[in-house]
C-alpha cells in the first residue's frame, strides 16, 4: 500500500473514530449525575475576567436583576434539580453562556444591547435550557474526546485537519443544541407570561450587527427563530419591569 493510500485510510478511520464518538458520547453524557457535573465545573470553572457584577453604584440594579431571573427560574417541574446561578459580567461582548454545573454568565454588553426586560428574559431562558437538556456536559465530552481522536488517529501533526473534520462532525448536533434551547426556551416564557416577542426581536436586531456577536454564530437563523417565535403568541403576558426599572437594571455593573 502507498504512502499516500495509508494516508487516506488514516484519514477514513479517524473520521470514523470520530463519528461515532460524536454520536455516542451526548447520549451517554447527559447521565453523567449532576453532582459529577458540579465537581467538574469547579475544577474547570470559574468566573472568567474578574468579578460578577454586584450593583455597586446603584445597589437596586442587583435586586431588579434577581426580580428578573426568578421571572423565569425557577418555574419548571425539575428545576430544582438542576440549581443554576445567574450572574452578569463586566465587558463590551454582546454574549451569554452556560458552563458546567449551572453556571451562567451574561456579559454586560448583552444587558446594554438588550432593549427590554423581556428581551434579556429571552436569552437568559435559552442559556437555562441548555443546562437542563444537559447540553453543556454533553458540549464537554464530545470536544475533550472526539477531538482528541482525531489529532490521535491522523498522521502526523495535522491540526488544521482534525480542527475542520471535528467541525464538520459536530455542526448538526450543535445546531440541535440550540434549536433545542429555543423551543424550550420559548416554552418557560409562555409558562412565565413573559412576551415571547422580546426573544425574537433581541436575536433578530443582534444578527443585523455590523460585526455579528458571538451569541448568533452557532445559532439557528432570524427566519427559524421567527418562525419559532410566532408558534408561542397569543397567551396572557404580564411586564417583569417598567422601563424605568428596566434603565437602574442595566447599570448594574456601573
């Protein structure tokens, strides 16, 4: 067999390796118990670039910012057995994410973006269901393992490669990922009168930036959001927050 032939099997057979972990591991992932889950977050984890935002110079912020939250968590059957932590971080990144153990970070660029209160409830809701269907562990697992095999399974020292074989694996079920956390998302706002409208509008003005955020990229589009967003209307809503408590809110890290 060629050089070039042994080359190509390589190639095959870390694709494969690859392909299944990627398909085997969320399944078996998202059983790992949540304890092990919280150990691994602190071992991991860890609030990135300092210290959450505490309201200093207007100590209502913090309190309006809890009144928020608690708008939408917790309220779902099982909640409580997932307990997650909700703090703002300091910086201009117009992004929120999920960590292992429940954490959720949302950056106060996100909290200036946002035009309303129920717009911010929107993206808070999805980062939740993203750890209750367990997607951070099971984000965890397939990128410590299925990209390992790959960089393992390919000849020589091929990055760039196994980098883009690893994205091509993962896009679809990192897409479901989220489609998922949208429907759900969706879900918890309807069960919390919290006008569905504002998850729509926050990703549709977000996607329309010059520079794209962060928290867009991976994410289904505008048209799927609105499509979405259009199934969860009609309910009884009822407002977190008049505008004026809405403005001491996003001074919350000022």
């Amino acid at each position: 067999m060629t050089s070039k032939a042994k080359g190509l099997l390589w190639v095959l057979v870390a694709v494969a390796v690859a392909a299944a972990m990627a398909l085997g591991l969320p399944g078996m992932a998202k059983h790992v118990p949540w304890p092990v889950e919280r150990w691994m977050g602190r071992i991991l984890g860890g609030i990135p670039g300092g210290n959450a935002c505490t309201g200093r110079s207007h100590p209502e912020s913090q309190a309006l910012f809890r009144k928020l939250v608690q708008r939408i968590y917790p309220i779902a059957p099982g909640d409580a057995d997932l307990p997650i932590s909700i703090d703002v971080l300091p910086g201009k990144t117009v992004n929120a994410y999920a960590t292992l153990g429940g954490h959720i970070y949302v950056f106060d660029g996100l909290v200036k973006q946002a035009k309303s209160a129920d717009e911010l409830a929107g993206v808070l809701a999805h980062e939740i269901e993203h750890v209750r269907n367990r997607h951070i562990i099971q984000g965890v697992a397939v990128n410590l393992f299925t990209l390992s095999a790959l960089k393992v399974a390919l000849p020589g020292d091929h990055p760039t490669g196994s980098y883009i074989a690893y994205m091509l694996l993962t896009l679809k079920f990192s897409r479901q990922q989220e489609y998922e956390a949208d429907v759900a998302g969706l879900e918890r706002l309807r069960a919390a009168r919290v006008d569905a409208a504002g998850f729509q509008q926050f990703f549709a003005r977000a996607e329309k930036m010059s520079a794209a955020p962060e928290i867009v990229s991976n994410h289904p589009a505008n048209d799927v959001r609105k499509e979405l967003a259009a199934r969860f209307t009609g309910y009884p809503v009822e407002p977190i927050m008049d505008q004026q408590e809405w403005g001491v809110l996003k001074t919350i890290c000022e």
